[in-house]
C-alpha cells in the first residue's frame, strides 16, 4: 500500500505542469513619463487606444490614485527597488548617467541670487548598500532579470550589482540609445537582422518574453522597465500614420507620434500577457503596472506638447498631480478580485513591502522601509489614514513649475510646501482638496491654517525621519532679482550658439572629441568626463574598403565598439574588448564595402580617466594608411 501511495503522489507530481511553482511569479512593468490620462483606463482620453491595459485591468484591481515617488525617473525607481524615498536615498533628480561618481547629497553654501533657497546637490548613483527588492527575492530562490531602461547608474551599480541575474540591454543611459525604431546607438545590442525597422520595445518584450520561458518552472522576478514612452519622440510610420488621420486639433492630446509610441508600449504588455497565458502560469504570477512620473508637457513633437494630462494640472517634473499621479495596477491570483477598483493611496515605496508581506518573505535584520504594505487594500479593504509623500527639492522650468517643495496627500487633502518661499524664510503653502478640485485652482491653505499645520507636521516628521538633505535660506538671494511672476512659466530655452571656431584641442590633429573631453599632454590623448555616448571621431573618407583600425589604449575592462559612416548613412559597428589594466594594443577589423566616411571609437563609460597613445586605419586593399601620433 505505501509503495502504492508512493508511485500515485509521483505519478501526479510528474503530471504537474512545468510552471508549477509554490511561490508566484512576479512581474513589475514600470512605464517612462506615462501620464494618468495616458491610458483608457480613467476615460480621460479618446484619442489613445490601450486595449491591453484594460485586458490587464480586468485581471486585477485598479487603484485611481497611484503615485510616483517623484515627478521625475530614476528617484521612482530608485524608490520602488528599495522601498525607500527619494528623501533618504537623495536621489532627486535623474542623473544617473553622468560621468562623476558622487554618492551623497549635499548643499552648496549659496545659490544664484534670484533664488530664495540653495537647493541640494544630489547623488548620481543608486548605493548598492541598499537592499533590493531583487537581492531579496533573489535570496528567496528567486530567477532575477532586468529588461529596458535602468537609469540608476553604470557599472558597478548595474542591474548586476543590485541584485539581478540578466540585465538587457544593460544600458545606463536615460532613454534607448538613438531612436525606438532601429538602427540603435546601444553598447552591446543590435536589433534583428531579420527583422527591419525594429522597434525596441517589441525587442525588449521578445527578450523578456524568453526570460519567462526559460524559468516558467519559476519563480522568477521579472523587472520590465520600458523605454516608453520617454523621449526621443518617434514610432512605427504606419502607426503614426494611422493617429494622423484620427487626430482632431480640439483634443489637447493629438500628437500621431505619441499616440502611435503608446501603442507599442500597449503592444509589449500584451505580448507579456500572452506569454503567461501560452505557458499557463498567469494564474501563478503577481504583475504590477505603474509608471515613474506623469506625462511631459513641455517637449514639442508634431508641433504640439507630447500628451496633456487634463483634468490634472502639470506634468512631469512638477509636484501638481499632473506630474505624480499615474497608473497602478496590480493583479495578484487569490488576492485580487478581477475588474476591481479602488481609491486608496498607494505609491512606488508601497510595492517592495507589499510583495514580501504577501509572499510572508522577511525582510532583513533592520532593514526599513518609506512605504508600507497595501495588502488590506489589495484584499478589497482601505488603507485609513494614510499619507504619501513627494520629495522634489529643485527649481524647474517647466510649465507649473514650483520652487525647491515637498507635498503630502492624505485622504482627500494635498498640502505642498515651498521651501522658505514665503516672508522672512517661511515657508509657503499650497492646500488643495482633490475631491472637490482635482485641477488644483483652488489654494484653501489660508482659510483652513489648522489643517496647514497639521499636514505640516507630517510633512516635517517625515523629512526628520528620512534624514533628508533639504534645501536652506539663500545668503545670497537678493530681491531684486527675485520675479515671482515667472513661477509655473516655462521658460524658452536657449538656442545654443554655433562656435565662430573650432575650439578642439589642435593636438587631437582632426579627431573630435564627443560626450566627454579629450586633451594631449605629452603625446597622449588623456579622456575624462566620459559619457554613456563617448567617442572620438574622424572623417575617414580618403579610406575605402575592408580595412583596420589599430589604437594603444589604457582602460578599465569592458567592451565597446568602432563605428563607421559610410556616406553619412546608417553607422556599421565592430565590437572590441578591453582587457583593462596596463596599455594594449586593439586591432579591430572593418569589412567596408566603400568608402569608410566617419569613424568612431567609442569607449566604456567609466570614472578614470581613459589614455590613448596613437590610432591607425590602414585600408587593406590600396594600403592606405592614416596614423595619428598624439
């Protein structure tokens, strides 16, 4: 009999499908500068069309009220990866991919004298001391993978070094590299070769989609940060085309090109959604939708702003609900009821605890966290009581921009405080019910001062208990330079100058210097300030055919790539890798079929400075050789 129970439980465990799994599945798709009135979702728009965001809506609970951390992108994902606030981190602004390596905010002695506060300098790199979400599920058994955009800093604070298994296309920059339809401008990732004019996020959904295949056993934890829809601002053609013959001019939101960016960020959730349903797992997979802040009103494409976020006021880079409020959905098998929805509160810092009480992980020996779980909501319940948070402590200059503030929402009550912007170095206050005025008109801080100071408490609670770098009285302000009438205008940018000259260093002896800066002192190009984007580059034209490019160089390991024009059409890479160290000597083969037109030498973003001694192209077949001696 117990060899008969035995071969029966065997036999039905062998039945199980291969996706069985004791803990689900989780995928958080996080959206760029997707606005609230971005989707179908609170039917504020009639000229997009997100049909795969109602399917995943249907799945699960919508929440009405969902923030960002922040009104700006990697302080949101800086915060829904630790379950801290950008307050703590000091991660404010996204800055991620410069150069300098600065790791705590800090505050200048004096600012501009137009400018009542000194706002803080903050870091450029998320601390690989803070624990991840991804180190703990990975710790928990869990397959990790980073898909699209990471924005929180290059190598050694990678997705790598935070906790995930797979990072494509491990890019450190702001947007995808170059465009969304291919050729791209990435490091170490090509489009298809198959597949013309690809677009990055049908990539990005092809990439993760094998993720899933690969560990359908489970659990993984997939992190699907997508490019979209952040600028560069283009698409498909025949998408736009399609929008263009929909838009109508009195519709706020009739851009064909945006409109035809948020179809294919629809199309990459659908793709994910028929992935788990093809492997019959969806039923055992928590998926989060949100985006990193609200939408941008202040960019131009088809001669209009990208999107609007009417009723709400602002957009990104702003503490108005134009720039925080965004889509939320979390559909959680068991948990959530499908096609539910609910107003309570919820923000970025919210997701990391909610999974570990729901998934009953614990978190680490004193480790902390801003946000607090929203399972009682998620479970059909309220969340009484509680208070969100926005930190945003820097002057902007975009439309309903605000001086260096932080705000508070709690119930149906918004307070924001501006940083010494009052009389005297008070602060000043902006009080708005969201109930009644969700376009925010109505500015009741002095007919209700009790209130003001009550959600001010909260507001200076919460900065002492984050140990925030706040912004301080200006030593240098002086009022006559002060014109408050230029708040919330967004200020015309300034046309940059052509140079009467070129002002490259005569030494570099024609090669120009792009996305860093390059000096020769003792016959050696010495490179610093080094981007996501460097290169070095030479007009080449006299050059034809297969050839090679041969350089001494003193690096950090990495790899990277040479580049070539041709006529000034499409760029033909080869790759190269830098064993690091001591200088070496890189040849790097050019199978050109005419003439080589521009070339580039790009080199790994790095802190340390890069050395180069000489470079040489030498065509093959008319041995035509062009050798700079720096």
């Amino acid at each position: 009999m117990k060899l008969f129970l035995l071969s029966t439980f065997l036999s039905l465990f062998a039945a199980l499908p291969a996706s069985f799994s004791a803990q689900p599945n989780v995928i958080i798709i996080l959206a760029d500068d997707l606005g609230w009135s971005d989707t179908t979702l609170y039917g504020t728009t009639k000229f997009y069309q997100t049909p795969n965001m109602e399917r995943l809506a249907k799945r699960g609970m919508t929440f009405t009220r969902a923030y960002s951390a922040s009104p700006l992108c990697s302080p949101t994902r800086s915060a829904l990866l630790t379950g801290l606030s950008p307050a703590r981190t000091g991660i404010t602004v996204p800055n991620c991919h410069m150069p300098q390596v600065v790791m705590e905010a800090t505050v200048a002695k004096k600012g501009p004298p137009n400018q009542k506060v000194v706002q803080p300098g903050p870091p450029t790199r998320l601390k690989t001391e803070y624990r991840t979400l991804a180190e703990t599920l990975h710790d928990a058994g869990y397959a990790t993978g980073h898909f699209g955009k990471w924005h929180l800093g290059p190598e050694p604070f990678s997705p790598l070094q935070q906790g995930f298994d797979v990072d494509v296309p491990h890019h450190p920059g702001p947007g995808p590299a170059g465009s969304y339809v291919a050729p791209w401008k990435f490091a170490d990732f090509d489009a298809d070769p198959d597949v013309p004019d690809q677009h990055i996020e049908d990539r990005m959904a092809k990439e993760a989609v094998k993720f899933i295949e690969q560990h359908r056993g489970g659990p993984f934890y997939l992190n699907y940060w997508m490019f979209s829809v952040h600028a560069p601002f283009d698409a498909k053609k025949a998408l736009i085309e399609k929008y263009r013959s929909r838009v109508n001019p009195a519709d706020p939101q009739h851009s064909p090109t945006y409109a035809a960016m948020v179809e294919s960020m629809d199309d990459a959730v659908g793709t994910l959604l028929d992935t788990l349903d093809r492997l019959k797992i969806a039923d055992n997979t928590i998926i989060i939708f949100t985006a990193d802040n609200g939408g941008n009103m202040y960019d131009k494409v088809d001669d209009t702003t990208p999107t609007s976020n009417a009723p709400l006021r602002g957009g990104k880079a702003c503490l108005f609900e134009g720039g925080t409020r965004v889509p939320g959905i979390v559909v959680w098998p068991g948990i959530t009821k499908t096609g539910a929805r609910n107003d309570a509160l919820v923000q970025s810092e919210d997701y990391y605890p909610t999974l570990l009480e729901g998934l009953s992980i614990k978190s680490a020996p004193e480790q902390r966290f801003d946000g607090s779980s929203i399972l009682p909501a998620l479970k059909g319940g309220e969340l009484p009581g509680k208070a969100v948070f926005q930190y945003f402590p820097h002057y902007g200059t975009v439309p309903d921009w605000l001086p260096p503030a932080v705000s508070v929402h709690r119930d149906d009550w918004k307070l924001i405080r501006i940083f010494h912007g009052g009389e005297n170095g008070a602060h000043r206050h902006l009080l708005f019910n969201l109930k009644d005025d969700l376009g925010e008109k109505n500015n009741l801080a002095t007919q209700k001062p009790e209130l003001v100071a009550e959600l001010d408490a909260l507001i200076e609670t919460f900065l002492k208990d984050t140990h925030a770098v706040v912004p301080v009285v200006n030593p240098a302000f002086d009022p006559k330079q002060y014109h408050p009438e230029l708040e919330g205008k967004q200020q015309p940018k300034a046309r940059a100058k052509a140079p009467a000259k070129d002002d490259s260093d005569p030494a570099l002896q024609g090669w120009k210097a792009r996305d860093c800066k390059a000096v020769v002192k003792d016959g050696i190009v010495r490179v610093t300030n080094i981007g996501f984007e460097c290169f070095l580059g030479f007009g080449a034209g006299k050059h034809s055919g297969p050839s090679t490019a041969t350089f001494r160089i003193k690096a950090k390991p990495g790899t990277s790539h040479f580049d070539w024009l041709p006529g000034g059409g499409k760029a033909e890479r080869a790759p190269f890798t830098l064993i690091g160290g001591d200088w070496q000597e890189i040849t790097v083969q050019i199978p050109a079929m005419g003439p080589l037109g521009i070339v580039r030498l790009y080199l790994p973003m790095q802190e340390q400075p890069v050395e180069i001694d000489w470079i040489e192209l030498r065509s093959e077949n008319d041995g035509k050789v062009t050798r700079t001696e720096f």
